[in-house]
C-alpha cells in the first residue's frame, strides 16, 4: 500500500480489525489469514507461533458492510485484503482470493464485490486477472475508488 501512495494509517473504517469475531464471523462472513515459515516470509513480517502472517482477508454479507459502500441483493463483499510486500507475487494472494470466494459460495454468496484504490494498480489489475468486472466508480475523500463485481455461479 505504501509503495502505491497509500499510507495505512490513513484507510479509513479499520475497526473491524479490533474485533473480528464480530465484524466478519458473527455478521455471516469470514476472515482467514495466511501464513508461513517465517524463514520464507522475510524479516519485516509480523511474526505468529507457527510462522510469519503473510496475507489476510475477509468478506461480509454486502448488506452488513461500510454504510458507503454498494449493497447487492445476495452478494458477499471483500475487505482487508493484503499480502505482506515482501510475499507479493508469490501466490499468496491468489490463494486466498479463491478460498474466500468458495466460501462466500458454499454460504449462498452470489455475487462477490470488491472495491480498491486506483492508485493501487497492483490491486486493480490482480482483480481484473482473477475475473472480476468493472462496476462503477466513486471518490471518498482523497480515494478514487474502483468497483469490482463477479459471479460465482
């Protein structure tokens, strides 16, 4: 995110990372976070009792989101997903992508939305890759937004 122009600090709507029992697993969704040996994560990765956290995400019923955001009729919504800098390009994100997206179907999910920040063009273009459409765009704040959509079924 820092690499894009985007200090972390600055994201606003954080507090579901203070309690993610209630934000994601009470509210319908899900969070998972992934990791490794912390060998192969790098020394700047936050360290866990079995390795290093090198990605997370998680999604919300649409209806349970941001009170900004889109809501869908059916639809699960992305949020927090990251993958630590170092451990980019290495599959992680892909991966949980595709488990958060099995799970939103196996709980009736349908479609999937996600929204990112144009300036992160790594973001952008992995979301295009891994089929998800276009489906608007906003501004909130200093944030030009981009809109994804996909179908799962």
């Amino acid at each position: 995110m820092r690499d894009a122009g985007t200090d972390p600090a600055d994201v606003p709507g954080t507090d579901d990372l203070r309690d993610v029992e209630t934000a994601y697993l009470e509210a319908g969704g899900a969070f998972l976070v992934g990791t490794t040996p912390a060998a192969a994560a790098g020394e700047a990765v936050p360290r866990v009792r079995d390795g290093a956290l090198v990605a997370m995400g998680g999604f919300v019923p649409a209806a349970a989101g941001h009170d900004d955001e889109r809501t869908v009729e059916g639809a699960a919504e992305l949020h927090r997903m990251r993958v630590a800098p170092s451990c980019q390009r290495r599959g992680y994100g892909r991966r949980l992508l595709r488990a958060l997206e099995t799970a939103a179907g196996r709980s009736g999910f349908d479609p999937v939305l996600a929204t990112t920040a144009r300036r992160q063009a790594a973001a952008v273009e992995f979301y295009a890759d891994e089929g998800y459409a276009v489906a608007g765009e906003s501004t909130e704040g200093d944030y030009e937004l981009v809109h994804f959509e996909k179908e799962l079924g």
